[in-house]
C-alpha cells in the first residue's frame, strides 16, 4: 500500500508540474515569440494530456464485462493511445509550422531571465522524477512508472536542448531559437507514431508472439485429463487476448467428463493476466 501510494503521488506531482509548465510556457511564448517556448509547451501539454486520456482510458477498460461488451472493454486503453498520437501529429506539425515561419521571416525572441528560469526548472524537476523513478523501478515498480521515468529523462535531454537554444540567442544567434525547436518537434511527432503503431496492432487483433502461443498451448496440455491440445489462435481485443484452442479428450469419458476437462481448461488460461477470454472446443479420441 505504501509503495503503491509512492507510485501514485509521484504520478500526480509528475502531472501537476506539466500543467503549470504548460501555463507558464504558454506565456512565455506569447511574450517572447520563444520557438524554443512553445515547443515545449507543447511537449508539456502532450504529457497532461497523455495522462488524462489514458487514466480515463484504463477506467474504462477495468468495467466488467456487459451485454453491449460480452468481451470487455479492453480495447479502450489503446483507442485512448491512438487520441494520444493523433493530437501528438497535430502539435508536432503545428509547432514546425510555427518555428519554420519564424525562420523565414527572420524573426528573433526577446528572451529574459524567467524564459530561462522555466527551462531550468523543467530541467531539474525531470532530473529528480528520473532519478526518483529509477529507484522505484530497481524495487519493482510497475510500467507505468517506467514509462514515467523514461518521459521524465527524455525531457530533460530534450529540455537541456532548450536551454542550450536559449544561451545561443543571448550570445546573439538570434534564430538557434527556432532551428532547436524543430528536434523537440521531431520528438513528439515521433512519440506520437510510436504510440500509434504499438496500438493499431492491438485494436487489428493481431496475434500475440509465436512464444506466447506455445506456452498458452502448454498451459492446456498440462490440464490433467487432456490428451492433447492443438490449434490455438489467439488476438489481441485491446489489450487482452482472446484465445480459441482445440483440446482432445479420452473417448470412454462421460459428457459432462469432457465438458468439465474443457471448463478447467478455460479457467487454467483465463487465470493468465493478458487472457481475457477463452473458447475450448472438445475433440474425443
């Protein structure tokens, strides 16, 4: 309880940090006209955002099953990653527009001490999240923690990137502003098309690894009672498998024999955490 509670409130500092970040770089854009600012605004509001979506999206996704779902609702958590990665292809081609205008018109930002302070703060928040993170991990912190502490390093390579543009326009390379804005463009653009191809292949029901089949098809055969066990296909409905696999039975056993052996064999790979559903078909022989 006490680590989940850790994990928990690191999450929520993680998130209350973005949001003001995104509020204060926002400004700072309008009152700077910083490329460099608003990319990172940007790449602040994606974090906010990610997390909201996706905390709504794992909601749903936990509902028991209903007569409008008879599989679950599983698939809500990659649907909520694919809102994710379209609004990231959004920003991203928002915030290049924006930095390439700027440097066809030549337009240099007037940047001051607070534009920096917020890069500074970005970067020294995210370095504790990082540094706070790996230690959880090394105690056995789930993926979402990984996943957080991960985001968390990435901005600051990329947020050690702004403060770097930021000391180019001081030194009066007036335009490094928005040529350094266009890698945390790139970034986003990329996270959203990582995000999207992990999950289109969820929601296309693809099938799970080649691996994963034959231990699911091993799992079967070692129900006591089956003879053997065969033709197993498996896919993906969100984030959960949907597994049909053929079982074979001695042909002396009574019916309901049979029917109980195909029962246990569905509760034995129901009990595996990414199974959600499970259809045996009984053969005799």
């Amino acid at each position: 309880m006490e680590s989940t509670t850790a994990h928990r409130l690191l999450s929520l500092a993680s998130l209350a940090f973005s949001a003001a970040l995104v509020v204060g770089l926002f400004i700072s854009y309008l009152v700077t006209d910083s490329q460099l600012a608003l990319a990172q605004a940007a790449d602040s509001f994606l974090d906010v955002f990610t997390a909201t979506v996706l905390t709504v999206a794992i909601t749903v996704a936990a509902r028991p099953r209903d007569e409008n779902h008879p599989f679950g609702h599983h698939r809500a958590e990659p649907l909520g990653a694919l809102v994710t990665a379209v609004v990231a292809g959004v920003l991203a081609i928002e915030v290049a527009r924006s930095a390439i205008t700027a440097l066809l018109m030549g337009s240099t930002p007037e940047v001051d001490w607070r534009l920096a302070a917020l890069f500074g703060g970005k970067l020294v928040i995210k370095g504790v999240i990082t540094l706070i993170g790996w230690r959880m991990m090394r105690r056995g912190a789930g993926p979402s923690i990984g996943a957080l502490t991960i985001d968390a390093r990435n901005d600051v390579l990329i947020n050690s990137v702004a403060l770097l543009g930021f000391v180019g326009v001081t030194r009066g390379w007036g335009q490094l502003d928005a040529w350094l804005a266009l890698p945390t463009v790139a970034w986003i653009a990329w996270s959203g098309y990582k995000l999207a191809s992990e999950n289109i292949r969820l929601l296309m029901g693809e099938a799970p690894p080649l691996e994963r089949q034959a231990k699911l098809l091993e799992l079967a055969r070692s129900v006591p009672g089956v003879k053997a066990a065969h033709d197993l296909r498996a896919q993906h409905i969100g984030t959960k498998l949907q597994v049909l696999v053929h079982v074979v039975v001695d042909e002396n056993l009574t019916v309901k024999q049979g029917h109980d052996i195909g029962e246990a064999v569905r509760d034995k790979l129901e009990d595996e955490s990414d199974v959600s559903n499970v259809n045996v078909h009984v053969d005799i022989q």
